[in-house]
C-alpha cells in the first residue's frame, strides 16, 4: 500500500509537466459544411502531432462577426493563437503590434520562395511573416445546375453577359429560380467584383477598386455595372433577405434554382453533397471575366501569446505551410493552395481550372485582389462599399445614386 502510494505520488509529480498538453485556439468562420470539412483536415493533422485544438467558430460568412470577436478578445488582452483572417485586416492588426513574428519557422522552410508576391503583400508586415495563408479563393465565379439548365433548354455555358441573363430569363420560364442569392451585403458585394471586372475589364477594376480613383467610381461604365446588379436581382426569388451563402448553393445543388454567381468556397458545399463538376454541376467564370482572377487568400494571423504557448503556435504555422496539407485542404475547401509547388493531381477539373487561372492571371497581371473580401480595401473603405451597393440592390437607391455614393465612400 504505502509502496503504491509513493508510486503514485511519484508518478503525479513527474506526470503534471510531462502532461501538460501543447493546444492552440484557433477563432474562424468556417461553419458551413464543406468549410468544417476542409478545416478539419488542420486539426486533424494537429491532434496526430499531440497538440490540442481549442475551436473558437464564430458564425457569419465573410467573417464580419468573427473580426467583431477578435477585437473583443484583443481588447481584454486575451487573443487566439491564431485567427482566420484577410488581406487588409491583417495588415490593421499587424501595425497595431499584437501579431507575432514568424520569421524564424518561415526562413527554415522557404516561405519566401514559394508563396506567390501577391499573398505575401498580405502576411508580411514591416519585413516579417505575421501570417500563414491557408488557400487562394477567387470571387469571379458561377456555379450551375447542370440539369436544371438542360430542362430549360440551355445547353453551354453562357460566354457573355447577355448569354447570363437570356438564360436566366429562360431559368425562370421553365419555373426554376435563376440565380440563388442570399441577400446579405458581403453577398451582393461578391457578385459586384464579378460585374465590375465584367463591366469595366481589370484595369477599371483596378483604377476603382484599388486605386480609389473618383473618376472610375462615379463612370458611365461603373453606372452601367450597377445596372446590371439591377439586372441580376430581377434573377433572384422573393425570399432572398438574409439568406446564408451556402443555404443558396443548397438551393442550386438540390435543383430549385440554375445559378450562383459566388467565390469558388461554393465548391466545397457541392463536393460535401458528393456532386461531380462537369456532371452534376459546372463551374464557369462571370461572363466576360475570362482570364481575370479577383483573389481572397484566407491566412491564420498569429497574435502574440505567452511563451508557453509559442511552440504549439510554430507548429500550427508549419502545418499550415505543409505542402501535402495544402493540398488535402485545399481539395476540400474549394480553393486553391498558397504555394505555387504543390501538384493539381488531386484536385478536380473545378480546382485544376481554379490553379490554371491563377498562375496565369499571377504572371500576365491580371490577378486583383477582391474588394468584397478584404483584398482591394480597408475594411473601413469596403464597409462603406457594402452599404451602397446593398442599398442600390434592394432598390432603395438608383444607379445614379449609387455612384456618386461610391465615390463618396472611398474618402470614408
Ligand atoms: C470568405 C472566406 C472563405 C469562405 C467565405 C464564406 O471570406 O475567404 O474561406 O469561408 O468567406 O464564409
């Protein structure tokens, strides 16, 4: 007995720091189906290295609620390990000086070398990695019944803008909704990236969107583009208020409606619900943005945590980078990876045709970044974006309006 009893107390006494499990918390929006899935691949990966990981979801595509989160948790002095983040709002956490510095994990394994210029923009701060992108998403996409489309009759993907909307109208005539929407203004926003590129080409796009140019925003052309939003919401049904994004991808997945004009995480909803591109479904840029790419990259910013927690967030780091992770994830996520050296073998001809374009639209500049996902703008200046053109698609401003609101809000 007593022999037991000092066994065991030997054994507490070396067992409680030999114990004490390494763990991350990790705070993100990615609540939907195919975004548990693809995370799940990261924490899995972490729980077979022994590291725990603490989930922080916090619900909301576009991640507007979960930046509220963070702010709160920074605020109290208390952050994650690591947050779900992009573009500008890294670097606006970044300058504040409460982002760790990763220069040391990222020399040993290369980053520099492999992360294309255009995402480092984003993880680097002042010459120091602050940040790990996870994927590449593009917003530029449609996603479309296949079947659906053929009993209305249209047989090939539509190549121009006036091919979308004669089909949508033709969606609509044989009793399906043209386009599933959710009416929330990160949505509408998503679709404007497409219209603007469409409208304009990516020189506008950019001379608007990224250089803030008060002549561009206020323009016949940007005029014209708000009216072709007006265009796409008479393709939407009467229920659209509110609707979440993956709810909408449901509706085209499941039959009732042609067309999703949304950035390719869409994908991952299709995948979930053991659909086949180019049998179930098709996967085709916005008419009329063939070649052009408006990219969001969804990286972990790391926050400075107390040194014991350091190793566990350098790992988690790692695992992110991992060349074979970037590729499972990404399989599943609907994205494309962050590193320019790993194969497209596994990835379906949506995800093959997601890598083509990217490293295309990388090395002939047409690769921009997305206003409506953090990558154009400051949250600030894309907040102010959101109003007007929710507002202008709920028909409570005109395109007239809406231009010159535009322009107003880039000084915001
Ligand atoms: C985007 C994010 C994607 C996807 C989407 C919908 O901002 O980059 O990964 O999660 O929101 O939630």
């Amino acid at each position: 007995m007593k022999k037991t009893l000092i066994g065991l107390a030997v054994t507490a006494a070396f067992a409680v720091p030999a114990m004490a499990q390494q763990s991350v918390e990790v705070l993100h929006w990615w609540t939907s189906g195919g975004e548990a899935a693809a995370l799940g691949v990261l924490k899995g990966n972490l729980e077979k290295q022994g590291i725990k990981w603490n989930d922080m979801p916090v619900a909301g595509g576009g991640g507007e609620q979960a930046m509220t989160a963070v702010r709160a948790r920074v605020t109290a002095g208390n952050p994650p390990t690591a947050v779900q983040m992009l573009g500008f709002d890294i670097q606006d956490w970044a300058k504040q000086g409460v982002l760790a510095d990763l220069n040391d994990v990222a020399a040993k394994e290369g980053w520099d070398k492999t992360v294309p210029a255009a995402l480092q923009r984003f993880s680097k701060f002042n010459g120091k990695w602050v940040a790990a992108p996870v994927n590449v998403h593009s917003t530029n996409w449609v996603w479309a019944n296949k079947e659906v489309l053929a009993k209305a009759g249209i047989t090939a993907d539509p190549k121009t803008w006036d091919e979308f909307i004669a089909d949508g109208e033709k969606l609509q005539k044989a009793g399906f909704i043209a386009l599933a929407h959710g009416g929330q203004p990160w949505q509408e926003a998503t679709m404007f990236d497409g219209v603007v590129i469409s409208t304009g080409g990516v020189d506008f796009y950019r001379k608007a969107f990224i250089d803030l140019d008060p002549k561009s925003l206020n323009s016949p052309t940007m005029l014209k583009a708000f009216d072709r939003m007006a265009q796409l919401r008479k393709l939407v049904d009467k229920d659209f208020s509110g609707r979440d994004w993956n709810v909408a991808a449901g509706m085209v997945i499941s039959g009732k409606a042609g067309f999703q004009i949304m950035g390719d995480w869409a994908k991952g909803e299709f995948i979930g619900a053991k659909k086949v591109p180019g049998k179930d479904f098709s996967c085709f840029r916005v008419p009329g943005t063939q070649g052009v790419v408006s990219f969001n990259s969804d990286q972990f910013a790391m926050f400075k945590v107390g040194a014991d927690k350091v190793a566990a967030q350098t790992k988690l780091a790692s695992a992110i980078m991992d060349p074979g992770f970037q590729s499972a994830f990404n399989v599943v996520k609907g994205s494309v990876p962050a590193r320019t050296d790993v194969s497209d073998k596994d990835f379906d001809d949506c995800g093959k045709k997601g890598m083509k374009d990217f490293a295309e639209a990388n090395t002939k500049n047409t690769l921009v970044g997305s206003m409506a996902h953090g990558h154009a703008v400051p949250a600030s200046i894309k907040n102010a974006f959101y109003d007007v053109i929710t507002r202008h698609f709920n028909g409570q401003i005109d395109s007239k309006k809406a231009v010159v609101e535009l322009a107003a809000a880039a000084k915001s």
